[in-house]
C-alpha cells in the first residue's frame, strides 16, 4: 500500500535528511511502501502523487501553520509559516477525505489536519507545567491520557503488549509518550475528536474522526507525540502505523 509522506519543510534540507526517513521506515516496516512528496512540486504533480496513493502520513515540521487561516494574529512565539508544506498538506488531505482514504498526522501533522478541518491552535504552550518541547533526546516526556472508546484507544487495547504498555484505569489509557512540540490543537475541526490530553495540563495530545459528526467517517487520527522516533521500543508505535497500512489496504 502506497502512503504519501510530504517532506517536512522546504527550507531546512538538514531537518528533512534525519526526519523524512525515520516516517518512511515506519511506514515500510509496518507493510507499506513510502511515497516521497516533493514540496517544490507544482500542485497538479503533487495531486497526481495523491490520487496514485492509499493513505497519507503528515510528519512533523519545524514550521507552524499560518495563523490567519485560523483567525488569529500571530504571537510572537509562533515559527515562521511554510507555504509550500501548507499546500502540499491540503493536497493530500483533500483527497484522503473525497477517497475515504486513511490519514495519520503526527505533531505538526495533527495541527495541519486540525486546521486543514476548521479548527484551531494554541500558539505557544511552553508557559505550562509539561516541558512538551523536550525533543528527541527524551525516550519518554509525559503520560497521555486515552479514553477508553476511541478507535485510538481500541487499537491500544487490542493487543496485550500494548494493553501492558497503555494501562487502563478508569475509563483511560495511560500512555508514555516522548514529546516534541510547543503548539497543540485548541477547538477541534470538523468531524474531529478529542480523544487524549496530557494529565499534568490538559493540552490535547490527540485527535481523530468523530463518527457523530461525520457523514462519512473513514480512519483519520492525529496524536501530537512523534510515534516514528519510538517504533522499536514502543508496540502501540508501531500499532499506530500497522493501522495505517490496514486501513490503506482494506480500501
């Protein structure tokens, strides 16, 4: 199954050397095969990548997404907009929704969704008590907070090693999860639940298709914490992009 993976940014070729492979790895290790998006490719060629793919994975980015196509002024915290990422992301995505073909956004990847449906952002959660920028030197930063009834927490509970990894307890899943990040989504867009939060201060850690709001779901996740950085150490990791390509294959 071909799964689209924009590269990250178009202006830091260094960040897209050490990024862009472990997303594709991911991918090919959970039984997919990794389709390179090119971001100075011009919308059509970027529409034709799409239409010959079964699923999309939005990685993460040093950017952040354009606040004014959330109605919000810039704060002073908030990283210069990558265009060419904005774009290619649309791209992808809308075809993912006219195709009901399945996507997974992970940390940057999760706000351009979020955006991409209508929603919002926090532009800078760095005043709060969780270091949520700790980056990729720290295996595990935070617990995450599942309930119990998503189809994300569903698919951790699938399976014993990740039931061991994300115990339940009182309707949640308790997750260890690294973190990479200083914006979070704020109001979900359309179609878009919340389904996890960080214990310590609320901010939301994932989100995903609401079959209460959708006409037509199909399997749209988006988790805040880079799963790719922890796929050898972490079963629910790699579970996330095995859903992936199982979705991508049962289209």
């Amino acid at each position: 199954m071909r799964i689209a993976i924009p590269v990250p940014t178009s202006t830091d070729l260094a960040y897209n050397q050490r990024s862009w492979p472990s997303y594709a790895e991911a991918v090919a290790r959970s039984g997919g095969e990794p389709v390179m998006v090119d971001l100075a490719a011009t919308p059509s060629e970027i529409a034709a990548i799409a239409a010959s793919c079964d699923g999309v994975c939005l990685p993460g980015s040093p950017a952040d997404i354009d606040p004014h196509r959330y109605a919000a002024d810039p704060d002073p915290a908030t990283s210069p907009a990558d265009p060419a990422r904005e774009t290619a992301d649309n791209i992808l995505l809308d075809d993912a929704y006219k195709n009901g073909k399945p996507v997974l956004g992970i940390c940057y990847g999760v706000q351009s969704l979020n955006v991409y449906r209508g929603g919002s952002l926090v532009q800078d959660i760095t005043p709060l008590p969780v270091n949520h920028s700790a980056g990729r030197s720290v295996a595990i930063a935070h617990t995450a907070l599942i309930a119990e009834h998503s189809t994300l927490g569903q698919l951790l509970l699938s399976s014993d090693a990740t039931r061991d990894e994300a115990p339940l307890s009182d309707g949640y899943l308790r997750l260890p999860i690294n973190t990479s990040h200083h914006q979070a989504v704020s109001e979900p867009g359309d179609g878009l639940r919340i389904v996890s939060r960080c214990p310590d201060d609320g901010v939301i850690e994932a989100v995903e298709s609401d079959p209460a709001d959708d006409a037509s779901p199909h399997f749209v996740l988006g988790v805040q914490w880079h799963p790719e950085r922890s796929y050898d150490i972490s079963p629910a990791s790699r579970a996330l992009f095995d859903r992936l390509i199982q979705e991508a294959s049962s289209r």
